[in-house]
C-alpha cells in the first residue's frame, strides 16, 4: 500500500527530502520534520539560512578537492602548514577525522574515492593526475597515504605508489597496528600480525 | 578536549545545527553535512528551498492545532469529513499516524502533550479550553480520545473526561488489545487481560 499523505505538499516533500540524508529513514525523517517545523524560530529558520549559505557558498577547492567556502580551501591557504608534506586521503570526512586528531600539520589532496574496477572507478574517476602533477611541480618531500586498510585503498595506495615511483618524493603510509584503547581479545588476526611485525623498542 | 574545527564556520553552523535533529549526532550531522554538500544540486538545493517554503508557509491551524501550510488545515477545511466526530490526539505525529492507518474520515483535534504535573504541565499549557468549547458550541456528537496509554495519557484522558462530562458529546476512547500482527507471547500481561476482557463473539 502506497503510504497515504498525511499533510501538505510541502511537508511531504520536505520529509522526503529529508529522508535522503544518511540515518534518517521515511520515519525518522516524519520525527525531523515535525521536530524542525514545532521549532520554528531556534531551528527551522536557522537551518534554512544555513542551508541557503551552503548553497551559495561552499564549493570544491581547486587544489586539494576538499569542500570549503573559499578556494583555494582555508586549509589550502594556510602560510602556517608545512608545504612539503601532502596527505592523502580517500574522502572529505577523513580529512576532517585527521584534522579533528589535530595529528598534522600539513596539506592535503583529497582522491575522492577509491580504485574499484568491479564499480567502474579507474584512475580518471579520481582526483589522481592532479597529484602527480603536484608532486612533480612544487616542492613536496613527502606524500603521506591515508587511505583505508581495505582491498579498494591498498589497490589505490599501490597505483599511486607506482604512479608517483618516478617523481623525487617519499612516499609513506601509516602504521597498522593495535587502536589506541584497544583490546587484544577484540582485534581480528591481521591487526595483530601486523602490530608484532612492526614492534618498536619500549 | 573540544572538538577541533575542521571547516568554515558555514560549514560548522550547519553541522551543528543538523546534530539537533532527532536521529542525528554530532558524529552522522557531519555525514549528513557533507552529503548534502556533495549532492548539491540533488539534495542541498532543493531541501534548502523545501525549508524556505516551511518558514514562510508552514504554521498552526487554529481550528485543531495541527501544522499545515493553511489555515484552517486541509482536513479541518475538508467538507467530506464527518463534522460531528472529533479524534483528539496528543500530537501531530499521531494524527499524521491515524491519516496515513486512514482508519477515520474525520476531525482532529491536537492537545500538543499530556497532563504532567511532574514536569509543570497543567490543563492551561495545553489546547483543552478550545476542545470544550468546539464541543459545546459545535453540533459534535463523539469526541474520540485517541490518547497513549501511558500513565500520563490516562490522566489526561480522565481529566478530558470530566471536562466534557456537562456537555451532551459521547467520549470514546481506543479498544485496548492484542495488536495486528502481535504474538501473545511477547504481549505485557497488561495487554493480554484487557485482551481477554473486552473478547468478542468470533
């Protein structure tokens, strides 16, 4: 049975739009639409402006392919970063896990996703040529790969590896091992295969 | 620690004021955030306009107390609605459950909560004056109490009760019973001795 409308078309469709963000389901997003349209003046018109602004505003910055309000990114633009390391990371949201650490101060390129064949995604699909050309034309020393430690990434991680092999940088990639308040009992066996090969002297 | 910042401050605003949705956190309103940017012609930009729409449009019917983009609502302003029965309901998302079940052709009428002297919350914060006078003034032969039954919704309902009862209105409330699709043996024995109670001829 097709789902009766219970409002106006434009709640409808406001519920609908909103069914499409990550964790909100047709339910959920019927709570969040009640919820935004009972708080009219802390949230609803807030969020409108904000949205209003997003569009208006934020755009891909041409550098590193990150998504910011200004381009070249304020991250980008930053005299304080060191400009002779590059991250490299899959996806804007592990840009911004590794900028929440605060673990780096450096630049970063963005890929945009990883190699997958099986879904179509080859090398054009990425942000790649521009990062070799980086690489080749400024002054970077090093090339750090932040990429997930699943098949797609290490494929990625391998292909730029071999893409890069012939430009003078070094190329780097973070260490596998034991989470940081992680239990033994809980880490499958090549976490800790990898956590006994790189042991380091206590 | 605070949580570092890793964007523009637009971008941070409308994270931030994502997370306040019921449903979402602080950790998927930046998923969701970043969805919406990577999807700005599909989703950002309609679902800001959708919002614009729901600031300028959306309010309180002043009949029932439910939302909607006119005033008096769609359903109150429906001529091919019962105008004798009346539904009354905790809030809009119970009307909009009893719409979509589409169980009844009639009126609603929106208390917006129930009666929580714990919480401060007394007949006068609630929409029960314009209920009793609907009803004496209006040609309204039941009044349905389609309340939870939860403690507070029964107080609510019983005081609702003796407000109508100088008024010539039959007050029903909802059958209490074994819910469509419910296994007995997952029912609370509450449910299943009204159950058995209220049993009718097969």
């Amino acid at each position: 049975m097709a789902q009766k409308s219970v409002a106006g078309p434009e709640i409808e469709r406001l519920i609908q739009l909103l069914s499409k963000l990550p964790g909100l389901g047709p339910r959920s997003a019927r709570r969040a639409a009640l919820h935004l349209i009972k708080r009219k003046e802390q949230l609803l018109v807030p969020l409108a402006e904000a949205l209003g602004v997003a569009v208006e505003k934020i755009g891909v910055c041409g550098s590193c392919g990150t998504v910011d309000t200004s381009d070249p990114c304020a991250i980008c633009a930053d005299p304080d970063r060191d400009p002779s390391v590059l991250v490299v990371v899959e996806d804007v949201a592990d840009l911004w896990a590794l900028e929440r650490a605060g673990a780096i101060n450096a630049r970063y390129h963005v890929l945009g996703g990883t190699l997958s064949p099986l879904d179509g995604i080859g090398p054009d699909d990425l942000n790649i040529a521009p990062l070799v050309s980086k690489c080749s034309q400024e002054q970077i020393a090093e090339v750090i790969l932040a990429i997930s430690a699943t098949v797609e990434g290490q494929t990625t991680a391998h292909y730029l590896m071999d893409q890069l092999s012939h430009i003078n940088v070094n190329v780097t990639k973070l260490a596998h091992g034991v989470p940081v308040g992680g239990e033994l009992d809980y880490l499958d066996e090549g976490t800790l295969t990898q956590a006994l090969k790189a042991r380091t002297r206590f």
